[in-house]
C-alpha cells in the first residue's frame, strides 16, 4: 500500500474495519456495525473502492459494506472514506460468502456485485462467484423487494450470470441497466478492449 493507505488503514481500519475469518459464523448486526438503523448495501470485491465511495457519498442515507481481499484497494477505499468524511462506510477484509453467512436473513437493502473475476477457462467456472447457491443465500439476505445488481464485462459470463439469476425462484428481473451505477476502472478496460458491458438487475420477491 502507499504512504497515504497505510495512513488510512492505520487511522480508520479499528473503527471501520472488519476482518472475516474463515469457519466464523459469529451474527453480525449490521445496525450495531454502523450505529445506526439506514438501508444496507453489500458490494462484494470492491476493487480499489472508488465506485463504492462515490456511490457511498451520493446515497447517504444508506450504509455500504464493502468486502475485498485486495489490501490496496481496501487502503485506498479507507483514504477515500476520510478524505470525503464518509460516515456510512464499512469496509471487511476476507472471503464474501464466509461474510454472508454471518448476516440476517432479510437484513440488506441491495447487492452490487460489479465486474467480479470472471475466471474465463472452462476448468475455473466453477470459482465464479455468480453460482446458485450463492445466489439463493444472497437473496435470502435482500429484503423483499431489495435489489441484486451485477455488472461483467465478459459475454459468456452474462450469459451464464443471466441464466442463473432466471432460475432463482424467489427473484424476478428489472430492467437490466446501470441505475445510477458509476462506471469503474475495470468497465473502462473492458470498453477499450471492446467487450460490451453487461448489467443485470433482479428484485427478490415480495
């Protein structure tokens, strides 16, 4: 990490900060996370923060969790959230599932999963991270009516995240647009590499 994200993390990480650890199911109460009782937002692999912070600072009144395992990324979302005095921003470092596993069903607002890695050999899609039962666990953590918003930049992962997400009973789809979405740094490598982008928004039903 740079200078300014070891200075973040050093400042920021004991009250914004959550490390998950593999095997824990401790619950966790988002309320008592941020002191507070606002809508809840899950974005899982944040990257280097950025989308998460600008959405963070138009939208707040709703509070971000963010989760990665990218440590620069997580010191550079930390410098954000001081330099624009973020107070609905939460940031965890480990495995996302390990971390849904530990929350209440009903208790999220919305899911942004953005560009996550799209493992594009045959032998790795298994790793990807929009399977069924994922799936099904994050819709049981949406509110009815809360929203499930992935975003990817390769084709046949769309294709494979679309025709997942249709098969979930309990989420029906919206329209499949950016919905206020920041573009990201990874969407803007796909878009010069030439590869369209691809949003794809489900409701869980009420």
């Amino acid at each position: 990490m740079s200078a300014r994200h070891t200075d973040a993390h050093a400042a920021l990480w004991p009250s914004h900060g959550l490390t998950v650890l593999d095997g824990d199911r401790t619950p966790l109460d988002l309320d008592e996370l941020f002191g507070d009782e606002a809508p809840k937002v899950l974005e899982i692999g944040f990257g280097m923060g950025d989308t998460l912070a600008a959405t963070a600072a138009a939208e707040p009144g709703r509070d971000f969790l963010g989760i990665e395992v990218h440590t620069p990324g997580i010191g550079n979302l930390l410098a954000e959230v001081q330099d624009q005095k973020l107070s609905n921003v939460r940031v965890a470092l480990g495995d996302a599932m390990q971390l849904v596993h530990r929350l209440a069903p009903g208790c999220l607002d919305a899911v942004h999963i953005y560009f996550p890695d799209p493992w594009p050999k045959a032998r790795h899609h298994k790793r990807r991270l929009v399977q069924p039962a994922n799936v099904a666990l994050l819709r049981d953590r949406l509110r009815p009516g809360g929203v499930l918003h992935c975003a990817t930049d390769w084709p046949d992962y769309a294709e494979a995240m679309a025709g997942t997400l249709d098969a979930d009973p309990g989420l029906e789809p919206l329209d499949h647009d950016r919905a206020g979405r920041p573009e990201t740094k990874f969407e803007r490598r796909g878009t010069g590499a030439g590869r369209p982008i691809t949003d794809l928004r489900y409701r869980r039903r009420t």
